[in-house]
C-alpha cells in the first residue's frame, strides 16, 4: 500500500505557501472554481481542513458549520494556519494507514481514500487560489505523475466526481505530450491558461 502523506504534505506546503499571499485586495478576486471569489475557496479550505481533522480525531463531523467554516468572518485568512496545523498533524497521528474515516460530506471511506482526497484537492486549491491571484505555482512534477496515477483510475464521467454539484469540472481535453501538471489540471476540469480560457 502506497503511503500517499507525503503527496498530502506537499499539497498542504503549497496550500500554505498561496494563502500568504493573499492580501486585503484579493478576497473579492474570481477563482477558477466557478462562482468562487477568493474568500470562498479559503473558507472552503479552511473548513474541509477542519472537516478531515475532527474526522481523524474521533469526533462527529455532522455539522455544515465545521466544513462550511461558517464561523470565519468576513476574512478568512487568520484562520488558515490552525487549519492547516491540525489536519498535518491528524493525518499523521494515523502511522498504521489502516482504518476507515466517517465524513460527512462523503460517507465513510477507508483512510488511504481520505489521504488522497485531501490530497489531490489542495494541491489543485494551491493553482486555483495562485491562479485567482496571477501567481500560478509551478507544481512538483513527481507530485503531478502520483496524481495523475491516481486520477486516471477513478470511474471516468462519474457524476459524483465530475461535473455539477461534484468536486471537479468535467475534464478537458489536452494533449498527451502537455507537461504533468497541464494533465492533472486538464483532468481534475482547470484550463492551465485560466483566465485566457475556461
């Protein structure tokens, strides 16, 4: 079985590294998350990395407040590190990788799903949120290869994967020769050009 935390550390690394970039002026900027202004997709980071860790810690993550971070005011961004903290350190607490985790906005899945998940997701929140700020981070391209590993085995037009109302856009199409980070976000439904298209 194949430890993916690292893929989680290095996601939540670039995470953090975008949102200290974010200033006063960028809360009302657009996202490539459509209808997302920056304010939006960092109260949704910040309440999902409170979602998965109490998750992880045991407790009950029935309630929207925890993954909707309704209680974070109208800026996010004091929020983030304690966030971020907490998650890092849930997910490592869990040395075995064995074991399901019970969450609410997904249902309960096993732990290896859950490293992934959040995995896959903040590194794809890092471009989007350096995107929305004209700072697109240039990702790890061994992180992009263990992503596209990934991605290319789940059920291809699953609409609770892809699509309206799911996690990621419906993907499109780029050539197989475009560097791994261009595919991942081709696959997870983000144009690397995002503004010029998409």
């Amino acid at each position: 079985m194949t430890d993916r935390r690292p893929l989680h550390w290095l996601g939540m690394y670039y995470s953090s590294k975008a949102v200290s970039l974010v200033q006063d002026a960028d809360l009302d900027k657009p996202t490539p998350c459509d209808g997302w202004m920056v304010r939006d997709l960092l109260r949704h980071m910040i309440g999902h990395n409170r979602g998965f860790a109490s998750a992880l810690e045991g407790h009950q993550t029935t309630e929207l407040g925890i993954w909707g971070g309704l209680d974070l005011g109208v800026d996010p961004r004091r929020h983030w590190a304690e966030s971020a903290r907490r998650v890092v350190a849930a997910f490592a607490t869990r040395s075995a990788q064995a074991g399901d985790v019970p969450l609410s906005v997904f249902g309960v899945v096993p732990l290896t799903q859950a490293v992934r998940m959040h995995a896959i997701d903040y590194l794809l929140h890092a471009w989007d949120l350096g995107a929305a700020l004209g700072r697109k981070p240039v990702l790890d391209e061994g992180a992009c290869l263990d992503v596209l590993d990934i991605v290319v085995s789940w059920p291809a037009g699953h609409p609770e994967i892809w699509g309206p109302g799911a996690p990621f856009g419906h993907p499109l199409a780029l050539p197989a020769s475009s560097p791994a980070a261009d595919r991942v976000l081709g696959l997870l439904g983000r144009s690397p050009t995002w503004p010029d298209e998409g």
